[in-house]
C-alpha cells in the first residue's frame, strides 16, 4: 500500500490497515480464500462461511461527524453500539434501525451492518441501509484504497457503488470505512395495540398506508397489531385520537420495538427454538397488498404487510413458490439451507453479479459462495 493511499485516512489507523494489506497479500499468494469478520453477529446469515477468518474489529471510530450536516463516517469494525450512543448524544439516529444481534443486543460493526443491509422495524417508511450510505472506502486484494461516494448528499457524481456494497455480504471485498446519512430522533412516539386476525390486520395496514399519518412501523402476531407513531407531537396526539386502539406503555413499546429490531422478542426466542429442532425461519419479502399466505407455521408480518416471517419445516421450492405468487422471494433467513439462502437468481443477474465479483475480486479471494453458492 502506497503512502497516497494511506494519506485520508487517520494515521492512527495505519498499523491496523497495514496488517490487514500483509494477511491479504500473503493470502492471495497462498490462493486461501478469506471469510471477513467484524463481531460475528451475523455469521448465520448467508450461505455458510468459506476460508480462513480475517478481523476487521481493529479498525474502529468515529473519524468525522458533522451533527448539523447529518453527516457521519465511521470505520468499518466500530462497534453499532459506539456509534449510535454517539448520535443520540446529539439527538440523532440511524433511522433504517440495523438489527443488533448477540447477547442483549450488544453486537454488531458498521461494516457488517452495511454487508449485510439488514433493517428494522421502520424499513418501510424510512428507507433500507442501501438509502444512507453516501460513502465507503473498499480494500482490495492489491492492497489498494478504493474510494466511492462522498461525505455529502449532494454527491451524485459516477456510479453509486458505495449503495452497492449493502447487502453484498462482503464478497466485494473488506469495507475500510462508510460514511452514512443521519436523522434526527422523532420529537414524540405512540404505539397503538389493536385485536385484528390476519387478513382484516392486512386490509387495516393497506387502508393505513393511504393517509397522512406518521405510521413509522407495524407488526402483526398472534392475532394483535402494533403500529408506532413517530414525528411532531401535534402530528401524533391528532394520529392517537384518529385510529382509537388501546394505547402501549412507553417503556413496553420500548421494549417491544426493540426486541423486534434485534430478534430478541418473544416471536424470534420461539423461532430460534425451532430452529434448533431443524425449523427453518424464512423471510418472505413480498407484495404488501398481498393476501394472507396459506402456509403452515408460525408468522409475524411487518412493514405494513411486505416482509412476512415465517417458522416451519417446508422446503425451499414450496417457500419460494409462495412467495413468487405473492409478488416476491424468500430467503431461508436461519436454519437449513439445503435448497439455498437466497432465491436462485436468473440469467441476467446471475451474469451481472458474476461479472462485478470479477472486476472487484478476480482471485475469488473474499467470501467466496457466502451471497451464492457459485460467487
């Protein structure tokens, strides 16, 4: 790695960088394929990991944060935990609500965060991880610095490839550092409990979803339905009076939304029972009119109808015929993976994705088969 290269960066960081440019080297001289790791909260997701472990733990902090500029650039293993305590500090948030996964919600990096692009529960009307990356600087395997994207909203110029690490489970190469958009936190929040079996709780979601209101999230389980307010307090208090419903506790909805973004809830400690019994927990991202799906196992339905999680012991092929019927795919979230994590992709896209793994990983070297089995 040439000094250039190492010049925007925070010198504090180069013996760290360093080490990672001497395990790279010495890997794609020895062809080892490497599996990138921050805390390892998310080594469930995906196709199972392949190669020797490379940390990318070390490369912590908060380099730049402009609150009034709702700006803020961390470096890839800055633990999620550090950088959200450090927005609240200014009332601010990461508002697609990354999961934490781990031991009470404790774990998570910024750079697994983006490969991942894991969202929660106010998905649906705030946006995905994809919206809020403005920038990322990538490594790879030559040692290199790769700069795509700025520290502004502006910035527009070329191809957006920093969006396109989210959701790339690290199969591009190690993310160094990610400067991401920022928003303030709601000024006044509400969650409303309502009794609704599936079908009329769908109706409810897609009646809902027409007005002006400042529905953040919904959730649906076990015949009852939760909507979270969020915005102005007029906004609110006007939102509460209109829908009726019985109003949740702060701290519970708390409590609640929370679980339900880390998977701590009482739904999710269930599924992952079952899974341990050789269940599978299935993400179904589909149509939000689309109508209750006839299918066996347990479900909890977010985002005003779009993501539907399902436990059961049906095979990938019954899943994914589901899903296509309702305008979408699935994904074998936890659990077996015989029939693939991620629905198969056709031709065209398989090509595409072939085609950007070689221009930015020709030797294969960075979670090989971890997005498909095959990439």
């Amino acid at each position: 790695m040439s000094a250039a290269a190492l010049a925007p960066l925070n010198r504090a960081d180069e013996p760290a960088l360093r080490a990672l440019v001497e395990r790279i080297a010495a890997a794609r001289a020895a062809r080892t394929p490497l599996a990138l790791r921050g805390h390892g909260s998310k080594a469930f997701y995906g196709e199972a990991e392949r190669g020797e472990p490379l940390a990318l733990d070390a490369l912590t902090g908060i380099t730049q944060y402009e609150p009034t500029e709702l700006v803020v650039t961390a470096r890839a293993g800055t633990p999620l935990v550090e950088l959200e305590e450090a927005l609240v500090e200014h009332g601010q948030c990461l508002a697609f609500e990354p999961p934490r996964f781990g031991d009470n919600g404790g774990r998570g990096t910024v750079g697994g965060m983006v490969a991942a692009g894991l969202a929660g529960p106010a998905r649906a009307t705030v946006g995905g991880v994809r919206d809020f990356v403005l920038g990322a600087v990538l490594l790879n395997a030559h040692g290199e610095l790769l700069r795509f994207g700025g520290q502004v909203m502006k910035n527009v110029a070329g191809y957006d490839v920093a969006r396109l690490l989210a959701g790339s489970l690290g199969i591009l190469g190690p993310i160094v550092e990610v400067s991401l958009k920022v928003l303030p936190l709601p000024p006044a929040r509400a969650t409303l409990r309502f009794e609704y079996a599936q079908a009329a709780a769908l109706k409810q979601l897609q009646r809902l979803g027409g007005q002006p209101l400042p529905l953040r999230a919904s959730a649906w389980c076990h015949d009852t339905l939760l909507l979270q307010l969020a915005g102005a307090e007029a906004a609110v208090r006007a939102a509460v009076q209109t829908l009726g419903g019985e109003p949740v506790d702060a701290l519970v909805a708390d409590r609640f939304w929370g679980g339900l973004r880390d998977q701590r809830d009482e739904f999710f400690a269930a599924a992952l029972e079952a899974v341990a019994a050789g269940a599978t927990l299935w993400r179904l991202s589909v149509a939000p009119a689309a109508p209750p799906l006839d299918v066996a196992g347990e479900q909890l339905i977010e985002w005003g109808g779009g993501q539907r999680w399902v436990v059961n012991r049906a095979d990938a092929a019954t899943m994914r015929a589901l899903a296509a019927a309702a305008g979408g795919h699935a994904t074998a979230f936890r659990g077996a993976r015989s029939g693939g994590v991620f629905t198969p992709l056709t031709p065209p896209l398989a090509r595409i994705h072939r085609e950007l793994k070689a221009r930015f990983d020709p030797d294969g070297l960075f979670n090989p088969g971890r997005l498909f089995p095959d990439l």
